[in-house]
C-alpha cells in the first residue's frame, strides 16, 4: 500500500477499543469522566495535573500536562494492570510522581543527543514531543538483550 498516511474521517482506536485523537494518539474520552473515581477506588485520590516542561508539537509554546493521580489510576484499572496485593491507591500518588520525574529527565537525555546530533550536521530548530506511541507488545532494544 502507499506509504503516505491520507486523512479519513474514520476513528481511530487503540488497543482498549477506546477512541483516540490521531494527533497525539491519547484516548480522546472527556477529561472529566477520567477524572472520576473508578467503581472500585475506596480511597479519594487527586485530580490535580501537572504541566511538564517537554515541549508540546503543534503547538507554538505549550508543553504536555501530566495525568492526575485519578487519572494514572484509572488508566491501570482500564489496561487490567490493577493488582489490589500490590497497588495501593495511596502509593498512586508517588508512582505519579516518579513516572513524571523519569519522562522528564528521559527527556533531558533525548535533548542531549539531539544537541550533539544537532551540532554535527549543522543546527537544528528545539525539539518538541508531537505524540505518544505505546508498544506494549514490542520488547525495546535493551528489553531484548
């Protein structure tokens, strides 16, 4: 087939057959219903975001936000990786915080080859993140080894 992407009108899904923005590739359901707790939380957890300092694509200054504690733990609800003897709903809140510590400084690093990359071929424009794209079936070249 032709290797260019055309634009349809059809929608996209991923791999929880959830509606996703093709732009950004995250689910494109209300913000508000991912904020509400899941029917089995018995613990109240924030529904406060953090904005990140990655870069946003399409954008001309925003950076991506950081989902909530409510939102993370909904996210492990809907993918089945809710394991009641080894998730807690009090410890979301730090593996939130930790999930965000690690993209930004994955971030960083990437920024650190895009500069040495950038100055070998002549200068490149500031890098920014257009899209997410999970693999959750596709090992990574380290995973492998």
């Amino acid at each position: 087939g032709c290797p260019v992407q055309h634009t349809n009108n059809k929608t996209v899904y991923n791999v929880y057959s959830q509606p996703i923005d093709p732009s950004n590739n995250m689910p494109s359901s209300s913000v508000i219903t991912n904020q509400l707790p899941a029917a089995s939380q018995t613990e109240a957890l924030s529904t406060d975001r953090v904005q990140s300092t990655i870069p946003k694509g399409g954008t001309d200054s925003s950076t991506w936000t950081y989902p909530s504690p409510q939102m993370f733990y909904n996210a492990l609800v809907r993918k089945g990786k809710l394991d009641a003897e080894n998730v807690k709903e009090s410890d979301v809140t730090s593996v939130v915080a930790v999930h965000n510590n690690m993209n930004e400084k994955t971030w960083a690093k990437v920024m650190e080859w895009e500069d040495l990359i950038a100055g070998e071929i002549g200068g490149m424009g500031k890098s920014k993140l257009l899209k997410f794209m999970g693999k959750p079936t596709e090992l990574s070249p380290k995973a492998r080894l």
